[in-house]
C-alpha cells in the first residue's frame, strides 16, 4: 500500500517538477551556456570562455550598477526596514492597529508598474506635484527630480521605500505578537523604560522574523528593476542603472546577450548565498512557531 501511494505521490509531483524543471532550471543552465559566448541573437555566436566576465569589471556602468545595486541595498535596510520596526513597535497594541497595518500595506498591493506611472506623475518636473507644491511655498525654480545625479536614485529609493515599507511593518508586528507579554511586563517592574526595553527585550527576540525581512530586502532590492525601468529607463546617462537593469539594457537594448547572460549568471551568485540565508532563517521561524 505504501508503495502504491508513493507512486501516485510520484505522478501528483511531476507536473511541479516539470514546470521548474523548464521553466526555470533549463533556463538558468542555457543563460550560463550563452555567457560564455559573444552573441547578437542573430549572427553566429562566437566562443569567448570567460571573457565576458573579464569585460564586466571593466565596463564603467557595469560597475556604477553594483554601486546602485549596494545603494538600494542599504537605503532599503535602513528606511524600509529600519522605519517599518519603528513604526510596528509604535502601531503595536494601539487602539486603530489595524488601520494602520491597511494604510501602509495598501501600497504592495499595487503593481510596480503602476506605483512607478503615480510616482513619475509626481516628480515630474513641468505637471509634477511635488514641484507644484514647491513653487506654492515660494520656490522660484522647478527641480529635475529624476534626471539630475545623484538626485534621480534618490526619488527612485524614496518610491521603492515606500511601496516595501508595508510588508516590513506586517512582519515585525507579526514578530511583536510572538513575544510574551509577560517579559514586556517583567522589564517595566524592574524599572526599565521603554527604549530600554526595546533594546533589551524586544529587539533581542525579534532576530529570527529580522533576519527574514532583512533578507527579503535584500533579495529585492538586487533584483530591483520595473519601477527603475518605467521611472528613467535607467538614465540619464546609465546613471541609475542596478544590476538588473544593466542586465536587461545589454540583453535587449544593445544585443550584447552573451555579456548580459554573464551579468544575469553573477547577479544570481551574488543573490544564493541571500537567498539561503533567508530560507534558513524562515525554516527558524516557523520551527520556533510550531515549538
């Protein structure tokens, strides 16, 4: 009988298998095969080994996309994680929590797509709001929110943040809701107020759920592309290119597909390790939950 169940639970699995076996792990070994080629997509493609790699470090906007891609790493770490704790810890247990969740995840539910349209309406500089509400207060000239450097990563990190902010405060209010109240109530006895508290008790058991949204950021902030896309097109001047979009620039845009399979090979070597960590902090957590 037992047989007879695991080869039924052989053919309900083979539809998955055959989808990420297409779908994603054939993919991934033809875009490594392409890297080692120089390739048009149309004329003959030409062996070069190792050499596109080679070439990535010496193209100067390679290397100003892994400066972007680290520049949204760290923006994101710092204000859409770093606010979204702060705001949980203040939303935690107040009267209108669940007001608040709504209003700040309302943004994730919008397609990147279109929170990059709202966001360039908004910077723009001729119709754009916030320009018009500058000139309202007297400012005499309109700004070129998303074509001056180092102005225009800025604007784009403050759309991003805004939209991943939500799914960070949910997580930590999630981990908030795991602490005993009884060592909350323990440290206030002892006379601990509550910056002493936070950084003593609540931060301290917050590790695991922090250690997952911190890799998640991560995670998407490297593979951060339509919203760049639709907001610059990754200018002016490739000057707001992330790995992704340079990816994708030297891929579709400029025909150079085996030098965009090599960056496309070294994004995914940079996002693995990430990625595991972030697995294996989730398979924490949810062991520490069924605990």
């Amino acid at each position: 009988m037992n047989k007879l169940f695991q080869k039924w639970g052989y053919i309900f699995a083979f539809p998955a298998v055959a989808v990420v076996t297409f779908m994603f792990i054939v993919p991934m070994f033809r875009n490594i095969y392409l890297s080692l080629f120089e390739s048009d997509g149309l004329s003959v493609m030409r062996f070069v080994g190792f050499g596109n790699y080679i070439n990535m470090f010496k193209d100067s906007n390679f290397v100003r996309s892994i400066f972007n891609s680290v520049l949204w790493v760290v923006f994101t770490i710092v204000f859409s994680v770093g606010v979204g704790l702060l705001i949980a810890v203040f939303v935690n247990g107040i009267k209108g929590e669940n007001f608040f969740k709504s209003v700040f995840f309302m943004p994730l539910t919008i397609s990147f797509v279109s929170v990059g349209a709202i966001w360039w309406y908004m910077y723009s500089k001729e119709y754009g709001v916030l320009n018009q509400i500058l000139l309202m207060v007297g400012f005499k000239t309109k700004i070129d929110w998303l074509y001056k450097m180092p102005l225009n990563n800025i604007s784009l990190l403050i759309a991003w943040s805004w939209q991943q902010l939500g799914v960070n405060l949910v997580m930590f209010l999630m981990g908030l809701t795991s602490i005993p109240s009884e060592q909350i109530e323990a440290s206030r006895i002892d006379g601990c107020n509550k910056w002493q508290t936070f950084i003593h008790i609540t931060f301290p058991m917050l590790k695991p759920i922090t250690t997952v949204v911190v890799g998640m950021a991560i995670v998407n902030s490297f593979k951060a592309f339509d919203l760049i896309y639709i907001m610059t097109r990754g200018g002016p001047v490739r000057s707001s290119e992330t790995l992704a979009v340079n990816m994708f620039v030297e891929s579709f845009q400029r025909n150079h597909q085996g030098f965009g399979a090599a960056i496309g090979v070294f994004l995914t070597l940079l996002i693995l390790p990430i990625t595991a960590i972030y697995m294996r902090a989730t398979s924490t957590v949810d062991h520490a939950d069924n605990k």
